[in-house]
C-alpha cells in the first residue's frame, strides 16, 4: 500500500477540503487519489462505514455489500465527498458522481482520469462531459492527460487536447513551453514547431539552453536550422555552435555546409565530442577539405586543442601512431587522455607501453587506459595487477585494477574451458 495514497484519500473521506488534502496541482497526485480511494475501501472500510445521507441512501463502503445507485438531484454534494465517489471501486458510484464535475471545476482532473476508467459506461459518460470543456480551459490538465494518455484506455484526452492546441490560442501552447513537467513540454515544443509559432532564432537559443532534454534540444536545433533564411545564418548557427550539448553543436556544425561556410567547421575537428568531430570531418570534405593533414598541424602543438589527437587517431593512418604515441606522456592531461582515445581509434594499442599510464595521477587518464587495455587484459600479469588494487592505492586505479583483473580472469577462463 502506498502511505501518501491512503492518507489523500482518508482526508478526504473525513471531509477535509480538496485544496488542504492533496496537492491539486500535481498530475502523480490525482492518480494517487484514485489509488488511494479503492485502498481505503478495500482494506480499511470501517474507516467510511457511510458518507453522508442522500435522499435517504447511503454510500456503502463494505466490498460485500449491495451498493446502491446514487441520486444527488436535490442536495449537491460536498467537493471532497464527490471526490472520493469519482474514485469509488464501484462504476455505479463512478458514473453517478460525474453528472455534478460540471458544477466543481477543481475536480475536473477527476474527469480526465475517468476518460480512462476500465468500466465502458463510465468512460463514456466522462468522454462525453470532457468533449463539452471549452479549449481554452485544457491546457491547465495538459500533465495529468499525457500521463494518463500512457493508459490502454487514455489516448481520447490526449488527443482532444492536441486539436485544442493546434487549433487555439497560440499563446496557450507558448505557455505550456515553460511546464515544469517534461512531457508537457516535449508535447508543447512539437505542436510550437508544427504551427510556426517560434522564430528560427529563437528556436536556436532554446536548443542550447535546454542542457536538460536531449529531445527538446535536438527538434528545437533541427527545426532552426530548417527556418534559416539567408541574412539569417549567424544569428542560427552563433547559439547552436556554442551551445553546450553535443547533439546541438553537431547539428550546428552540419549546418554550415547549407550556408557554403564549410571551412568554419575547421576549428569543431577538436571538439571534445566525437560525434561533433566527425560532422565537422564531414562538413569539411563536402568542401574538398582534407582534414588529416589539419589533425597532424594540430598535433604538432595539441595544448591549446587537446581532443585532436583522438581525431587524427579516428581519420588517420597507421603511420600516425608515432605521434599518438609521443603525446601519451604530454604534460596535459586532456592531451593524454585523447592521445589514448586515438591509439584505440587506431587500433594501435601496445599494452606493453600502454600499462606504466595505469599509475597516472589523473583518473580520466586512468579510464581511458583502462578501456584500451580491457580487450588484452589477460596478457597483463596477474600478480601486477592485484598489488594496484590496495587501499594505499588511488581510487580510480583501484577500480581500473579491478575491472582488468575481472577481465583477465573472465579471459582466462574462456581459453581455458572454450564453449562447447
């Protein structure tokens, strides 16, 4: 049983206002309450052996006894009791207590969780009640429906609030752009896009400021750059091109083979992203520009670009392993890790040389020592191993320790009881 579920529903049973039992802004918490209401009356009915008086009847609660149809005709009832009948186990309940949502808009959440209720006549009655909420009035519901809309039955509300949103206000899916729910604002983004409603260059600075959503990123950076219009390209491409995320970087960088700047991309061959690096290989061949001999001019003086040696290491040839090799021991770090990153890019890896870089002081440089060595870790002595994994020891070469004497042992085995 799940505690703050129970408890929502409890208070309301015990005729706490809604506002002060649940927080009604929160999608989890509507389908909480309607969790919490079949727990209540399944396993605590003595807590709610009656609500109050209707015509006569009662609400029963027992999950044996006959319950009877409610007829609220005369007296409206309370917002905090018809919440928990719109959650009752029993359809007839259900269904009873949608006829009064009309009348107490707060409880309109109830109604989009009922669009998906498992009980046909109930659904369908709640379907009919959300058909007739004006547009304008949907937005407010937008996290709760896309939650629910995950349902077998939850599609309908989402899709209603869809129409609503492209046909409405423009300024109500702008609204829903700063969400604090995710999905509503991956929801809000793509109805923005498909209506135009968002200027190519603002489009830009959203894909590099949303670190935290690859998917607003990536459909804000694609759609800018579709909208681009010359006279335009630097106030597109400036935020794409500086933007933190490597998705949007590379995006960016892909987009000025569009606008004829192919040799702009010279500089992205040393992003610290691979996939970053690549675009920029790309973008710059598409305009007959080799980049390796611009790999090896980098390599010569790799400190003020320290990924370009994993470049030269994933676009060069076996010849340029010397290099690599003579920047393992580089005083930069970043340049050692690289260096590595390009040996195994190369397929050039000597473990014999590789393994003293185990003892780096810099735990990027150990990772990545570790990753080039795991496919010959069986070639590495055991006993040299085990004496790094010592608690006097760096805890990144612990670890790498460990990882490799796993690996070692896991090959050992493999040569020594093949399969079969």
């Amino acid at each position: 049983m799940i505690g703050s579920d129970y408890e929502a529903a409890e208070r309301l049973a015990r005729g706490i206002p809604l506002r002060e039992a649940l927080d009604s802004s929160s999608a989890d918490a509507w389908t909480a309450l309607d969790l919490g209401v079949r727990i209540l009356a399944y396993e605590a009915p003595g807590l709610l052996p009656s609500c109050d008086r209707v015509d006569g009847r009662r609400l029963r609660w027992n999950w044996d006894a006959p319950l009877p149809s409610v007829n609220w005709s005369r007296t409206p009832p309370d917002e905090s009791l018809l919440a928990v009948a719109l959650c009752h186990p029993d359809g007839r309940i259900r269904e009873a207590a949608l006829e009064w949502v009309g009348r107490s808009p707060a409880l309109r959440p109830l109604l989009v969780v009922r669009c998906a209720d498992w009980v046909g006549p109930v659904r369908d009655r709640a379907r009919a009640l959300f058909s007739e909420v004006p547009g304008r009035e949907l937005p407010p519901l937008s996290a709760l429906v896309l939650r629910l809309s995950r349902r077998g039955h939850g599609d309908f509300a989402r899709q209603r609030l869809e129409r609503a949103l492209r046909d409405g206000a423009a300024e109500d899916v702008v609204a829903l752009l700063t969400s604090e729910d995710r999905a509503t604002r991956r929801f809000a983004y793509r109805i923005a896009v498909d209506r135009g409603l968002l200027a190519p260059a603002t489009l830009a600075r959203t894909a590099a400021a949303a670190s935290d959503d690859v998917r607003v990123q990536t459909l804000c950076a694609e759609a800018a750059i579709a909208g681009m219009r010359d006279g335009a390209y630097d106030e597109v491409l400036g935020p794409l091109l500086s933007a933190r995320s490597p998705q949007v970087r590379s995006a960016g960088v892909t987009a000025l083979r569009r606008g004829g700047r192919q040799g702009e991309a010279a500089p992205f061959l040393a992003d610290r992203s691979g996939v970053v690096r690549a675009c920029a290989r790309y973008v710059l061949r598409q305009g007959g520009i080799d980049p390796l001999p611009l790999y090896r001019s980098m390599c010569a003086d790799p400190a003020a670009r320290p990924a370009a040696p994993a470049g030269l290491g994933e676009c060069g040839a076996r010849a340029d392993a010397p290099a690599l090799w003579s920047l393992v021991t580089h005083p930069v770090p970043a340049v050692r890790v690289h260096a590595v990153n390009g040996l195994r890019a190369l397929d050039a890896v000597r473990h014999t040389q590789l393994r003293p870089l185990l003892d780096d002081p810099s735990p990027a440089v150990v990772r990545a020592v570790t990753q080039a060595l795991l496919p010959d870790a069986d070639r590495i002595p055991h006993e040299w191993l085990l004496t790094r994994t010592g608690a006097d020891r760096p805890r990144a070469l612990r670890v790498a320790a460990e990882r490799l004497l796993r690996a070692h042992v896991r090959a050992t085995v493999r040569q020594r009881w093949p399969a079969g």
